[in-house]
C-alpha cells in the first residue's frame, strides 16, 4: 500500500463535526412499519463526531431497513433523523452532503474493470475526481494492481473494497456501511479494521451494522444492540460488560416451571435458556437466596447452580434472543 496516498486522500476527507457542533447522526423514535408491523420500533441513536459506531443486531432486526431510512432511501412512519442537524427526509441532497454509504451489498458494473467503475460513480456524482484521486482511493483500499481487471473477477472481499473506494471518492465526513464484514476472510477482516481506525483517526465518523458481535468488538468505540426493531443497549462495550455483573447457571428439575419461577422474581435480569439451563444475572449476590427460596416453594429441585462472569458474547445473545413480544425464548418441551 501507498501510506502517502493514503494519507494524503484522508487529508482531504472532512472534519466530522459540522460548523454549528450538531451531531454526526441523531436519531428519535424512528419508526417503520410493513404491512403493520414494526419492522423498526422507536429507535433512537447518538452517534458523536470521530466514532466508529456499531450498529449491532441478529438477522432480520431491523439493521437495513433502520439504515436506509438513514440515508433517505426509504420513509419513515415517524421519528426524526438528522444527519449534521439536517433532515435527510426533507432535503435529501442537501443533508446527505459529505456522508456516504453502503446498504446491503456494493452495486457494480461488474464487466467493467474497478477503476472504470469509479470513473464513472465519480461522474453520476458530479465529483471531480481525475486519475491522481482515483489511484488515491486504490492505494487506500490496496486494489491499485488490480484496477484495470473486470470486477467479475474480484473476489467478494475485493468488491466489498472497491465499495469503500466509491465511498472515498466522496470524501465523506460520515461513513455508513451495512454488514460490510460480509464474505471477507480473516486477513480481509483485518485490513477493513485497519482501514476503519485510519479513516476515524482522520476525524471520519463511521456507522457500521453487523450480526457479529466479533466483527465490531475490536473496532467499534460505541455499539447500539438492535432487537426485533428496538434498541435494547446503547454505549460502550466495556460498559455493557461492567454492568452485567456474574452470571448464574441454573439446572433444575423443572425448565419450564422454573423459568416462570425467575420470570416472577425481582433481581433477576437478562434470563435466557441454553440447552437446559437458565441463564441469568442477579441485582446482587444474596439473591440466590430469594431464588432457592422461590424454586423450593414451588417444589422444584436445584440440580445445579453455578456462577461464571459474564462474556460479551453471552451478553450479546441475552439481550438479542427475543421473541417480538420481548419475552426470553424458551424451547418447547
Ligand atoms: P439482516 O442482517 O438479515 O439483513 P436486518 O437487521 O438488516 O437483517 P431488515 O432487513 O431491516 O433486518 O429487516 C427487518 C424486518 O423488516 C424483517 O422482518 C424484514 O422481513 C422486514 N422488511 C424489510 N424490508 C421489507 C420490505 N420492503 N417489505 C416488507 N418487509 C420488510
């Protein structure tokens, strides 16, 4: 890679905050239904200026549909969004000024090679980029030595590259990318973190979604949790996993009863069921005195209960494995 074009590209990419100190992307109770339903549910988001922000959640959670009405692609039933303190619902080209993104998977021409591709988004969007910018995004995203091949032959993790140059080209101050992590392999995966670290240094602020908690742990400074089209966290990772505090595993004689049980009782946060356990934290330590209390009165039997710190991982699942009413699943017997 060429470290000076990268630099230099960077250099030119804007400062993140707007002149009036509005926010990157604040988001208020946005909401969008289809036929009815919540496929989004009142979410609302913060994302500061020089964030690599990750926007985290299970298949079908509401991720794409929450980033396209982001981007003035689709709608919204109500809410506000303002991206730099504009409106990208009432002047779409006007608030989208300086952000860039990606939804779902890159579009390209894929019989044209990956420089032609840029040559032409660069002139769809009115920007003057010349050869010496075009070469600049490349180095940015290592694809220089393959520019002039068909994208037919780029590998998924190189079309998804290709995407992020289109995006340079822009020289966005907010970055929005949709599962970009998508199809790239391991060493792919870490070039994109590299890239994401750079580009924030440089004062962008990206948005990213992701189904992996893996994918953004490493990256992302501040995570929202999106479940069934509700936010169930904001704020740092670290924070998350401060607050949850151990957790309990708990076999008893009796699943089912015994998650109506906890189900019943104060303290018990963030219950789950794995195989045959339930899973949990507790507002604090003496109450698993209330919980063999509650079970014995309900003439269950502990076959075991165990205590274990929380990863993120089980967090993660915890706050994401709901069913739409917001109840913790629970398999049938
Ligand atoms: P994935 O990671 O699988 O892409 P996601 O978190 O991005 O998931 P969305 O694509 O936003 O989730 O979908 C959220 C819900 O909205 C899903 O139930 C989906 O079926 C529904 N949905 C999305 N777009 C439409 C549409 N155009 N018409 C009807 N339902 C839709």
């Amino acid at each position: 890679m060429s470290s000076s074009g990268r630099a230099s590209e960077l250099d030119r990419a804007g400062d993140a905050s707007s002149p009036g100190g509005s926010l990157p992307l604040e988001v208020r109770g946005l909401v969008k239904r289809y036929d009815g339903v919540a496929a989004v549910d009142g979410v609302d988001l913060e994302v500061r200026a020089g964030d690599i922000y990750g926007f985290l959640g299970p298949n079908g959670a509401g991720k794409t549909t929450t980033m396209r009405m982001l981007l003035g692609l689709v709608r919204p039933d109500s809410g506000s969004i303002r991206v730099f303190g504009r409106d990208p619902t009432e002047e779409p080209l006007g608030a989208l000024e300086g952000v860039a993104g990606i939804i779902e998977e890159p579009r390209q021409y894929l019989f044209m090679s990956g420089r032609r591709n840029l040559e032409l988004l660069a002139a769809f969007d009115r920007q003057a980029a010349g050869r010496k910018e075009i070469d600049e995004v490349l180095d940015l995203v290592e694809l220089r030595d393959r520019a002039d091949d068909v994208v037919s032959k780029y590998s998924q993790g190189m079309r998804q590259r290709l995407g992020i140059a289109s995006c340079l080209l822009r020289r966005p101050r907010l970055l929005m990318l949709d599962e970009p992590a998508n199809g790239v392999d391991p060493a792919g995966l870490r070039f994109l973190r590299d890239l994401l670290r750079q580009l924030a240094e440089r004062g962008v602020t990206i948005f990213l979604s992701s189904h992996l908690l893996a994918e953004v742990q490493e990256v992302c400074s501040r995570v929202a949790v999106i479940s069934a089209g509700r936010i169930v966290y904001e704020g740092s990772l670290a924070q998350l996993r401060a607050s949850a505090g151990p957790m309990y595993r708990l076999r008893t004689t009796d699943l089912r009863r015994a998650r109506d049980v906890c189900d019943q009782l104060d303290g018990i946060n963030r219950l789950t069921v794995e195989h045959d356990e339930l899973v949990f934290s507790l507002a604090t330590e003496d109450g698993t005195v209330a919980l063999t209390q509650a079970l014995a009165d309900a003439n269950l039997g502990i076959t075991s209960l165990a205590h274990e710190q929380a990863t993120l991982e089980g967090l993660f699942f915890s706050l994401t494995e709901q069913t739409p009413d917001h109840s913790p699943v629970i398999p049938a017997r």
